[in-house]
C-alpha cells in the first residue's frame, strides 16, 4: 500500500493548552481570510487590510494596537509577564494579477489578486493572537504580532524600521515567520542557515534611433537589440551552473513602442535575479552590463544603455539553534517537517527585522492545500522533495490556497512556533521528525 501524504485531521490534531478552543473559532478565521482574499491591496495601499486588522485586535482583550506604522503597517503588542519577547510577523500586500481562479471569494479589484497567499497570513496571525489573549495561563513573556506593508516590492520591513519600530515596541528575543505554498496541510520546510535567495530587480533601458517601420535603414533598432539582449541573458544562469545553488536571472517584461509602424526610440527589460552570496550578486550584475552594452555597441546605439537595480531583498538566513528549537516544537505539535537541502530561490524582506536587532530569526514555509488532493504520484514527488506535476504556484493567476485548511494549519504553527520560546519549558522537547 502506498503512504498517504502527511495531513492534518478536519479539526487539526490534539488540542495544546494554547490552541485549546481554536476549532470553534476557525469559521470566523476562514471567513476573514475569504474577505480578505476578495479585497486585495497592492504595497503600501493596504489601508483596508490594516482597518481589519485593528478592528479583530480590538476584540481580543490585553492587545495594543498601533497602527500606521512604517505606512499602513500595524503592530500589537501583549504583555504576559516576564520572559522572552517573540516577534510573529505576517505580510499583508497583494500583486497586481488578474485572478483566474474561479472562486465564490475570489478578487473584487481588477488586476489585483492575492496571488501568494498573504491573506492566510494575516489571517492566521489574528487567530494566533486571539488564541494567545485566550489563554494567558499557559505562556510567559511578551508577544508583538507586526503585520508588515510592501513585501512584494522589498521595502515593508524596511519602513517598519525607519519608523523606529525597534525604538517604539519591545526589542525581540526572537522574530518568527512564515509563508504557505502549494504543500498539503500539515508539512512545514525550512532548514539553518540561508534558506532564501537575495534579490534584485533590475531595469535595463537600452537607446536607439526611431523611424518609420518602413525606412528600418534609417534607424537604431532598440526592439532589435532588446531581443538580442534576451537571448544572451539566457546563458548567464547556465554559466552559473557549477554552484549549488545556482544564480538565478529570469527577464520578465520587455517594454518597447507603442503602434506596428513606429520604431521606437527605446527598449526596458525588467530582470529578476537571486543569488546566495554577495560575490556572485556583484559578478553577475557586472556580467549584465557588460552584455547588454555589447549587445547596443554592436547595433550603434546613440549611448549606452541604463542598468538600475531596484527593490533588493537580503538573503535569508535562519539562526541554526533558533530553527532546531522551532522543529522540534513543531514536532510535538504534530506537524511533519522536512529539512530543505538547498535554500528556495524565492526571496523575502522578512530577515532586515532580525538583523537590525541583533537577534536570531526563523522563516518556515507551511502547507496550505487540501491533502486529500494528493494522489498516489504526488506523494511519489513528494518523497522525491519534489512538487508534483501541475502543482499551481504561489503568484500564478490560478493559485490559492484552501481555506478550510491554510488558515488552521497557519494558525497551528506559529502558535507552537510563539510556544517554542514563551511556553512551559521552553521549546524543549523530542527531536523534530522527517516527511
């Protein structure tokens, strides 16, 4: 007989003193996350979000709500007594996607859709906070739920922290968060160490001559040398092959004219490119000028073209202790883990909090699909570490997680996450097991 994928029962497993009373609760948190998924906002206009937010924390006793925080940022804070100050952190802002999922609850806002799940995330911090305001008897300590502005654009966390957010709340002990993907309900990955790749946008404009379409002889071809480009950047992630992990560089948008018969004066690329070390970040980008002013040299551009990164996210690093203290509470908690071999290729603001306090920091990443859609073969690749085919992706048109079990499980988790530090015990407890 063939394993089953790992899952989390209806209701979550066995109560624990702090997610005692959740399952009564979790159709008022399923339904905030559908109301949520069906009014996104985009990086720094998440005003509505923001008022949802305050307005749920309004309601579980003992939380200071301080909202307006590095923009439309809010930040609470509970206070238990002495001990530890543990930092819970969920992103709020959505991407400008059109959503094609088809859902009873899916995006009133035109273009706009929360394609990567950031809904559940806020979502299940609220529930966590209410389970922790429910149950002071059973934790110690302090905890700050900080519910962040423009992940997306890497510039949230950053905010937050120009806007004194270290200097106006408790300094954490320990900042903890997480991310759901397209894994059943009830699985956890994450690994110490870099376990996200840096990031950098990077805008490329390159200069011609325009003309009329019919007289190409008179002009400097930017669409030309914009192709040219493209297809030269392609190598650039191949030559990289040799290291484990690799760079990564991707051109997502080529921009240029307007109509069929004009050629334009000028061409934009929009790259994307993640690295694991500052090194290779630094080659590669001086690997990108120089191919791109090859690329105008050789077709005569009138100057050389603009190379501009934008928007940077850090790498990712997860404190090596701090991570074997979460699994193993994860653990006991009943969820299965998986220890990641080589960091995602995804990338997160989340670590400029740890970093500027001088404290070790955890970033998981949690399933949030229905683990009875898992057939026999995704279980197969599932064991391989690998998603099955046809897995729907976080920022895909298509993707969105289930409610009925993104939110529990998201709830669950940064719960025993939260009690690995302010619990009875501290955290200790039987070794993490493996998917």
């Amino acid at each position: 007989m063939r394993p089953q994928p790992p899952a989390l029962p209806d209701t979550g497993p066995a109560d624990t003193p702090l997610t005692s009373g959740l399952a009564a609760r979790l159709p008022h948190w399923e339904e905030v996350y559908r109301d949520l998924h069906a009014h996104p906002e985009p990086a720094f206009r998440e005003h509505r979000t923001a008022a949802v937010v305050a307005r749920e924390l309004a309601g579980a006793d003992g939380w200071e709500v301080t909202p307006g925080v590095g923009g439309t940022g809010v930040v609470a804070v509970l206070r238990n007594g002495d001990g530890p100050v543990v930092w819970l952190r969920a992103d709020m802002d959505a991407l400008p996607v059109e959503e094609r999922t088809g859902l009873p609850y899916a995006s009133l806002e035109p273009g706009l859709m929360h394609a990567c799940g950031h809904d559940v995330h806020v979502a299940a911090l609220l529930a966590a906070c209410r389970q922790l305001a429910a149950h002071p008897a059973t934790w110690n300590g302090t905890a700050v739920a900080v519910f962040q502005p423009a992940e997306e654009v890497g510039r949230g966390a950053r905010a937050m922290l120009d806007d004194g957010v270290l200097d106006r709340f408790p300094r954490p002990s320990v900042v903890l968060g997480q991310h759901v993907g397209p894994l059943p309900a009830g699985v956890v990955v994450t690994r110490p160490g870099a376990v996200m790749a840096a990031a950098d946008s990077i805008r490329v404009t390159l200069y011609g001559t325009g003309a009329h379409a019919s007289t190409p002889h008179l002009a400097v071809d930017p669409v030309v040398m914009a192709a040219a480009a493209v297809l030269r950047l392609q190598t650039v992630s191949a030559r990289q092959a040799a290291l484990n992990p690799s760079a990564v560089l991707t051109v997502g948008a080529l921009h240029s004219g307007t109509v069929a018969n004009v050629i334009p004066h000028t061409a934009e690329l929009l790259c994307s490119l993640r690295t694991y070390d500052e090194r290779t970040r630094e080659e590669v980008l001086a690997e990108i000028r120089r191919i791109v002013r090859a690329e105008a040299d050789a077709q005569g551009a009138t100057r050389p073209p603009d190379v501009e990164p934008y928007d940077p996210f850090p790498l990712t690093v997860n404190d090596a202790e701090a991570t074997g203290r979460l699994l193993t509470a994860l653990a006991q908690a009943g969820t299965v883990t998986r220890t990641l071999p080589v960091p995602l290729g995804g990338s997160e603001d989340f670590g400029r909090f740890a970093t500027a306090a001088g404290c070790p920091s955890v970033f998981f990443h949690f399933g949030g699909a229905d683990p009875g859609s898992f057939d026999a073969e995704a279980v197969e690749a599932l064991e391989r570490g690998a998603l099955p085919p046809g897995t729907v992706m976080n920022h895909s048109p298509f993707y969105a997680p289930s409610d009925r079990h993104a939110v529990a499980a998201g709830t669950r988790h940064l719960l025993a996450a939260a009690g690995a530090w302010l619990g009875p015990g501290g955290g200790t407890g039987t070794a993490p097991r493996e998917a």
